[in-house]
C-alpha cells in the first residue's frame, strides 16, 4: 500500500473509488493495511467497532476469574490465577493500542463501554459460582478465543493480526491451566466432579453463543470476511471448536448438555441441538444474569483509579517544565 495515499488525505469521487478498487485488491490479495495507508472510513469504523469490543471483552473478562482470587484453593492456584487475570488487562492494552491507530481515543472508546454504546462479549455475562469455573473459564472460553483469534491472526490490519499472535501465545496456557483444573477435579471427590460437571452443564451453551450469531443472521458478516478481517464465518468457528471439544470431554469424563450432539459420518463433524438464541440476544442486550454488576464494577474502576491519572499527567508536566527550564 506505500505508493497510495496516506490517511487524511481527501480525495475526489474518480479517486475516491480508484483508491477503493485497489484497496479492494490489496485486501484480496491478502496484503495487509497498515495504520498510515488509505483505508475506506467503513473498514476503519469496523475495525474500531470489532478491536474496541473485543478489548473491553478482555478487561471485563478479568472480573468473573478475579471474583476467585482470593478463594483460590492453594497457594499455586492463586498465583496462576492471578497471573491469567494480569494477562487478561494486558490483551485489553494491545488492542486499546491497535485500535488507538485508526484515530480513537482511548477514553472515548471507554466512554463507549460505560455508556452501554459498545458490546463486549456475552460469555462475561455470567457469573462464577464455583471453583470449577474457573476451570471451566480456561478450558472452555478460552479454547473459543483461540479458535476466534487464530483466524484473526491473519487479519488484514496488520496491528490487530500482530497483537493477536501475542494473544494466543498467551490464550493457550490460559486453556491449559483450565483444562488442567477441570482435570484435578475430574480425578478428584464425587463432590469435586459433580461440581466440576455442574459447571460444564452451566457454561456449555454460552461458550457455544459465543461465536455470534448464526452467519445467516451476521450483519457484519459479509463485508469482514470481504475485507478479510475475518477469514472465517462464526460458523465454521463454532463447529471448529465443537469438533475439538467433544473428546476432550470424552477425556475428562463429562458430559455435554446436550442430548441432540452427535457425530455425523457424512459431514465429518458433530452435530448439535437447537442454540438458544433468544438467550444470546437477551443477554447482548443488556439483560443477562450480571451485565449491570459488570459495567458498574467498570464504571467504579475508572473513576477511583483518575487520581492516579491526573497524578501521572501532574508527574509528566513536572519533568516536561523542568527540562524546558534546564534547557532555557
Ligand atoms: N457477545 O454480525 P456479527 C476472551 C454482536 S475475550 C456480544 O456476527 P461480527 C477472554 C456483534 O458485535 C473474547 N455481542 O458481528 C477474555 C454485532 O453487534 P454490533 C472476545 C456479540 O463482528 C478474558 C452483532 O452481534 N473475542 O476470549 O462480524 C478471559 C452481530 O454479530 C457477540 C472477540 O471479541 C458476543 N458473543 O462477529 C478469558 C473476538 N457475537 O457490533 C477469555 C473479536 C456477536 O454490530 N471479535 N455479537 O453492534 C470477533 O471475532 C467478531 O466481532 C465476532 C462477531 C465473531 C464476536
């Protein structure tokens, strides 16, 4: 793209739809666009819309894994967990960044997230009961993110498929200590495995929504799999990670809540029951069991951490004022 014209720059309709139609080939071709390149404003405010929600997913995502911190049932538990918690606010930082070079602002796109303006993902809606969630959490929803974001490493913004390799390299020992758990529990007390299989039965379906709606009913669908942000459909990821998930659980020994799975010799993949639908909507509306409770804990965490903010502006225009006067 170094030989287009760089962003801010106006054209007129003729060049306009020029730009577009080598934008358009460029992407086909599976070049990446970098921050300064020409870009149509639709694949810009795409970007924002899907980088900004799946980094305010990360930083939302550290408060169902941090609600057991403290409960942790050992000493090595709560080191791990607190490490994958730190790592969750670290994945929020590299995308607030990658977003940051399409022109927002960080604080805009956090406005938008308090403001109920932009999504983050409907798996954090739900609350964890049990120690087992946690395990669950790695094992299941963080399995989901790395087959979403192995595809998006490929992505044709080049800041957003850098950071997810990053991403997954550090997604992967989220699954496993997740999967490590469910493991302990599994060869663990009766009570650890019901407990274990209890919260399979809870998270099972909304790990299965998290993919986002059925592609014949993805709006955004088309044009970002077009503009190869996406490179492949929210269900072919979804039978994806079925596919791989069914003997891991044949392996742990539990069982998956859902009496219509089965394995198809034909299509060579599983087949499932009915999603519920109306529950994914209900709850990327706004209504699940702890959508307020989680933009509240948000809307909390800003708000008592400015001072420490306008503490770090006050800093940096010290050191800015003293070098200006050693410099006079
Ligand atoms: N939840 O046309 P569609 C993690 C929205 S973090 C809520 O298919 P698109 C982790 C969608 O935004 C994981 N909303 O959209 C962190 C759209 O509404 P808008 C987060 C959803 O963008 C901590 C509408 O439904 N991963 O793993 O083409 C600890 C129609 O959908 C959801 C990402 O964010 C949902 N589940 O495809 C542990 C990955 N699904 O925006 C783990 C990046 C859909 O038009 N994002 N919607 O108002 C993506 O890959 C894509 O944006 C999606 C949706 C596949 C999610």
């Amino acid at each position: 793209m170094s030989e287009k014209p760089v962003a801010g720059t106006v054209p007129d309709e003729k060049e306009a739809a020029a730009l577009e139609a080598a934008f358009d080939a460029h992407v086909a071709a599976n070049g990446k666009v970098e921050p300064r390149d020409w870009m149509p404003e639709a694949y810009r405010k795409t970007l924002i819309r899907q980088i900004s929600q799946h980094a305010h997913s990360e930083v939302i995502g550290m408060q169902p894994e941090g609600n057991w911190i403290t409960r942790a049932p050992s000493l090595r538990r709560k080191a791990v967990l607190l490490a994958k918690v730190q790592d969750e606010a670290g994945h929020g930082l590299y995308l607030y960044a990658a977003a940051e070079t399409l022109g927002v602002s960080r604080d805009e796109m956090e406005d938008a997230l308090i403001e109920g303006r932009a999504k983050y993902s409907s798996i954090f809606n739900y609350p964890t009961l049990t120690w087992a969630d946690i395990g669950a959490i790695g094992w299941l929803v963080d399995s989901a993110a790395i087959v979403n974001q192995l595809a998006l490493c490929r992505c044709s913004y080049g800041p957003y498929a850098r950071a997810m390799i990053r991403i997954c390299k550090e997604e992967s020992f989220h699954q496993r200590q997740g999967f490590e758990i469910m493991m302990a529990l599994c060869n663990g007390s009766g009570e650890q495995k019901r407990m274990a299989q209890d919260a399979m039965d809870r998270w099972w379906w909304p790990v299965v929504m998290m993919f986002g709606p059925p592609d014949a009913n993805s709006p955004n669908s088309a044009q970002s799999m077009k503009w190869r942000i996406k490179h492949k459909s929210n269900d072919e990821l979804r039978q994806a990670f079925i596919d791989q998930t069914v003997p891991q659980a044949e392996k742990l020994g539990l069982a998956i809540p859902d009496p219509d799975l089965k394995w198809n010799e034909a299509r060579g993949h599983y087949d499932i029951g009915e999603i519920d639908w109306e529950e994914f909507f209900n709850v990327v509306r706004g209504n699940g069991q702890c959508n307020e409770q989680r933009i509240e804990r948000r809307r909390a965490a800003r708000d008592e951490g400015l001072w420490v903010c306008d503490a770090a502006l006050a800093y940096g225009e010290k050191q800015r004022a003293r070098k200006r006067r050693e410099a006079a």
